[in-house]
C-alpha cells in the first residue's frame, strides 16, 4: 500500500524509465533528476532496469567507438529498447 502511495506521489514506472533514457542523454532537470532518484530507491524493478539500460549503452557506446563497419541504426536501438520494455510488461 505504502509503496503504491509513493508511486503515486514521487513517479509511475513508465515515466521513470522515460527519465533513465533522457538523463542517458543528458537532458534531465534538476527536479526530475530527483524524482527519479526517489522513485529507483522504493522500486526495485526500475533499479533492475536502470542497471541493465546501463550495461546495454556501455555496449553500444564501444561498439560505436570501435568504428567497425558495423552500423547500427537508431530505429534498430528503439525496436530492441522496445521489446525491452514489452517483456517488463511496462
């Protein structure tokens, strides 16, 4: 009940996660950046997600910089992002 409240009050999953990919990108308010912080402290499924978004950018990020004749689209990263998203049910 009480960590419903929270949710509630501080941020529903669904936007903390849409928070997680701007602060990745590094347009992020002071104030969401808080209420994010307060939302991944209660909900251990947003930190699980938090965790994992990292790990996958740190791969992206070597893959791009590696410059290999890889390329890899941004539609490609949404569409995987998506079934991310899909199978957490969010």
């Amino acid at each position: 009940m009480l960590r419903k409240l929270i949710h509630i009050l501080f941020l529903p999953c669904s936007t903390a996660t849409m928070l997680m990919e701007k602060r990745n990108a590094g347009a992020i308010s002071p104030k969401e950046d808080w209420q994010l912080s307060m939302h991944i402290k209660i909900c251990k499924w947003c930190r699980a997600y938090e965790k994992k978004l990292k790990i996958l950018d740190d791969i992206l990020k070597r893959k791009l910089s590696h410059k290999e004749n890889t390329e890899i689209n941004t539609t490609e990263i949404q569409e995987f992002k998506n079934k991310v998203l899909k199978k957490l049910d969010l």
